[in-house]
C-alpha cells in the first residue's frame, strides 16, 4: 500500500510539474544612460560618470582623482511605461569597498519612483553579493533587474548609481515594447557639495541614502555630491575647479577631514580660489558631526573638541571678513542617543537622514536670501 501511495504522489508531481506553464523570459530593451538625464553632475567630463576632469587638476593627487572618477550622488531620471526595469553599467578599475559598507550602496544601485502625491518614494535597490574588485568586475557589468511587476502607466524614475565604484558606461533597460523618455532635470538650480566620507556616503544603507541625496529629495534642489573620503581638505584647487563649473551655491562639509593645521593654512586660500571664478555665490560651511568614537576614549574625545572649537573661532571671523561666506553650526545633527553610528565614525542611513533634517531649514534661508528657492 506505502508503495502505491508513493507512486501515486510520483505521479500527481510530475503532471502538476508538465501542467505549469513556464513564464516567459522578459526580454529588455536597453537606452544608453547619456540619452537620458544624468541628476548630480555639474562638472563636464569626459566620461559623463566622473564628477571631475581630473587630468586638468594640477596639484590633484592619485587618491583625489580616484574618488572624483567615483559615480557618488549621481543617478539617470527618465519617464517609462514599463512593468520591470533592468540595469547593465561596466564598472572600471577605480572602485572599492569594505566591511562597514553595505554592497548595495558601494556596488548596488536604488530606484525611485515618485508617487501620485509628488513624493520621490523608494521602489528597488539591488547589488550581486559581489564586492568591486577587479576579479570581479566582469561579473558586476551583467544586467541586473531592479523591478519587475510594476503597475502599468506612465512613471518618472530615478536610479541612483552606486557610491564608490566607477563606471565607464551605463545602460536602463525596460521590457520590450516599453517606451522610456529623457525626463528634465526634477531638481532645481545647480549646488556644489563639496566633502568628506560624510558626503561621499561611506556606511549609508543604500546609494539614495546619503545626507545630500536625502536633502535633494526633500527640497527640490539639485545637489551636486563631490563627497571624497578622507580627502576633503580645502585644497584650493579643487574649490577653483568647482567655482568654475558656475555653480549657484556651494556647500561644504570641510572640517571633517583636516586637522587643526591644515584648516588654520587652507580655509581662506580656500575660499579665495572660489572667489576667482564666482565672487558673490553663497558659501555654505558645515559642522562636522558627532562621532561615537568620543563616548570613551578621552584624547579622541579632545582631539574632536578642539577642532570643533577651533572652526568655531576660524568660521566667526572669516564670517566677517569674506561677504556671503556662512557657518551652520548645528549641534547634534545625529542625534544625542546614540543609535546612528556604523563604525564610531560614520553613520548607516538613519544617521545621514537625521543630518538632512537638521541642516535643512538653515541651508535653505540662507540660499533664499540668494534667490535659490
């Protein structure tokens, strides 16, 4: 009897399993990212996903244009009809990673889709358990699909690129028969955001998940992200290069990086080489935020205060002495409960979103007071 009932269930399995109708295989059709729109560039480039043309830098080092050839803050806005959406970009040599970063932010790519209400709302984020390193590069550059089963109807899109890897071309595809258009810029003016691993999104949870993606969404201006980890140290050359590419404003987050020396020799050299090619624009400096390292360690503890205390000193003159130069000196960006630190030092997502919270409502009085509303 056992066998029979054995039989019997061998049977019923592989009628079910002949009876299942496959589904079909979505076949894509892929549009070159550059004829569609590339949100938070400014710079012109050579390869349309570096941030700068690094070999027109003098004085910029290996390290510098490493990062700059990164495609931080940058991401393809398009309008579509599609039901899935897939990506397929060749990653270059110049990409990294490590344990505290998430591979959806490093490697991984984020779509948005704004809602009914106007709201940019998250839609897909997606990354192959791949870390970019050069063996691996070739199996990065595959076609990824982001969604699929989206409702059907026209949908404005964005999908951000990953944070540190390069990239030397960049395709979206939709399923065949869609159509997908070159949708213009949804975000306003063009603002420099010129910082450290902060702004760059080392740690954030996802590529969408850094302090200026998070403020871009929020008021409608086009951040423009030259986030450099470990390398943002007011080097004049590089406040020249973005002054020259005419932006409306520049925001910095400047004193995260150097240390006392370096901010007390460079901060006005700094803001003299924007000066040369943009004498009026709003100058936006920030305060760096709380590091979690200072809860129990007492010389680091020292060290941060006395660089805090120190810009404090610097930025209340230079206030005075440069016109349209500012200080948002916000404490606490983070928070006071400790919850937001990935390694002591940056924060996951939830801490870069408390940032843009907190720094919002004084950047944008001080852009309005330029007309950058």
């Amino acid at each position: 009897m056992k066998r029979i009932l054995m039989l019997l269930v061998g049977v019923a399995t592989i009628v079910s399993l002949t009876a299942a109708p496959k589904k079909p295989k979505i076949k894509y059709d892929y549009t070159n990212a550059t004829e569609l729109t590339l949100v938070g560039k400014l710079c012109k480039t050579t390869n349309p996903y570096h941030r700068v043309e690094v070999d027109n830098v003098e004085g910029i080092t290996k390290a510098e244009a490493r990062l700059l050839k990164m495609a931080s803050g940058l991401a393809v806005a398009f309008k579509t009809n599609a039901t899935s959406i897939s990506i397929k970009a060749e990653f270059g040599p110049g990409s990294s990673w490590n344990s505290y970063a998430p591979l959806a932010s490093t490697s991984g790519f984020s779509l948005f889709v704004k809602d009914e209400n106007g709201e940019w709302t998250w839609a897909a984020a997606k990354a192959r358990k791949l870390p970019p390193y050069p063996e691996n590069l070739e199996a990065l550059s595959k076609p990824l699909v982001l969604i699929n089963g989206l409702a059907e109807g026209d949908k404005e899109c964005l999908i951000y690129l990953p944070l540190y890897s390069e990239l030397l071309s960049v395709e979206v595809g939709v399923n065949e028969g869609a159509d997908i258009k070159k949708l213009k810029n949804p975000f306003r003016h063009n603002i420099a955001v010129f910082g450290s691993s902060f702004t760059h999104g080392s740690c954030a949870s996802g590529c969408a998940l850094t302090w200026p993606a998070f403020l871009m969404r929020a008021t409608g201006l086009h951040l423009c992200s030259f986030g450099m980890s470990g390398n943002s140290k007011l080097q004049p050359y590089l406040g020249e290069e973005f002054a020259k590419a005419k932006p409306d404003a520049l925001i910095c987050d400047a004193f995260s990086n150097p240390n006392i020396k370096t901010i007390g020799e460079r901060l006005r050299p700094f803001i003299e080489a924007v000066r040369k090619h943009e004498p009026n624009i709003p100058i936006i400096f920030l305060r760096t935020i709380y590091r979690e390292h200072r809860n129990f360690l007492p010389a680091y503890e020292k060290r941060e205060q006395d660089r805090i205390d120190y810009v404090e000193e610097q930025m209340a003159a230079v206030e005075k002495e440069y016109k349209n130069v500012y200080f948002v000196n916000v404490k606490d960006q983070t928070g006071t409960d400790h919850v937001t630190s990935a390694d002591g030092t940056h924060p996951y997502s939830y801490g870069y979103h408390r940032w843009a919270q907190a720094i919002e409502k004084p950047v944008v009085e001080i852009l309005k007071k330029h007309g950058i509303k």
